[in-house]
C-alpha cells in the first residue's frame, strides 16, 4: 500500500511539472512603470498616452509605441501605401469590428479609414497613425521629425500627441537621420 502511495505521488508531480512548463506564461520580467495607462481588449485597438522625457505627453499603441502622424496625410487621404513606404511606417491597423479606443478627449478624436489594400487604419482627427520601424522599445520617439521621401511624396513625421496635434521634434531627435532616407 505504501509502495503504491508513493507511486502516486510520483506520478502527481510529473503531470503537475510537465502541466505548468507547458501552460506557464513566459515570463518578460517586472512590468516597466511606464507602461501606457489604457489596456488592450481583444477586437479593439487601444491607444494609451505616455509622457516621454523631452517630447512631453505622446500618444502610443497597446504595446506602447509611439505612434506617428505625418504631415501630408492631414486630408485623411493616405499616402504611405507601399511597401517601401509601410515597412518603415507600419499603419496602425483596427483588428476586429469596434471602434478604436481611447483615454479621455483622445477618443472623441480616433476614427478609421480604409487604406487602399482595403484594410482598417485607426485615426487621430482624420491623420492616419503609424509606428516607426526604428522605436524598437516602448517611449522611444526615433520617428519624431523625420523626413523621408517615398513614390514621390516628401513626408514629415511627427509624434501624435493626446490633444490631436504633432508633437514638435527635440533637438536631440534631429540628430537621427532626419534628412531624406536618413534611417
């Protein structure tokens, strides 16, 4: 009887470890204390406010990247369609049917537009949102004043900030390759 108790037990902890290796979450470490304030639901695309030492308050994804709008694209029409384009400046696309989401007066100001590959972009005031390739870490703002040139439209990127407007560059982001294809 004993022999058969301790088999159990054995066997117990086997399935319980080889349960918790294969359905633990991996741990990413402590949570940073900058994390964006708003939280992502499935079907929805979150935008969260971060305040980014010398740029002030930005606007950032659920992930807590900053998120970009360009001049060019303030009529709503979208310009940066390509892939030469898209593969720098990922669009800030909505996954699901509700409507993106917000903290405070920022939601009032988000809506969609259909980019040309039939897809749903999230935007700020009626500007597309986009990401910068080079912010490979949350409250970076690499893409702040940068200039590039893609199917022949110049474009000046700037940091969206929670009161709809572009963040305007600091001087030590000018230093990133601002100029044309400086990446």
């Amino acid at each position: 009887m004993r022999r058969t108790s301790i088999l159990a037990v054995a066997a117990c902890s086997v399935i319980i470890t080889a349960c918790a290796s294969t359905t633990a979450p991996a741990s990413s470490g402590p949570a940073s204390p900058q994390q964006p304030t708003a939280s992502s639901t499935p079907g929805t695309t979150t935008i969260g406010i971060r305040m980014v030492s010398g740029t002030g308050n930005v606007l950032v994804d659920s992930q807590g990247h900053t998120l970009y709008l360009d001049d060019q694209e303030k009529s709503g029409t979208i310009l940066c369609s390509k892939s030469d384009c898209t593969m720098i400046w990922k669009p800030l696309l909505l996954t699901g049917s509700r409507a993106p989401t917000g903290p405070g007066t920022v939601a009032s100001m988000l809506s969609t537009s259909k980019r040309p590959n039939g897809t749903i972009q999230v935007t700020l005031k009626g500007s597309p949102l986009y990401t910068f390739a080079e912010d490979t870490a949350s409250g970076q703002v690499k893409g702040n004043g940068q200039h590039d040139r893609f199917d022949g439209t110049s474009f000046t990127w700037h940091a969206a900030t929670p009161g709809g407007a572009a963040a305007q560059p600091s001087p030590t982001s000018m230093g990133n390759g601002g100029g044309y294809g400086g990446y």
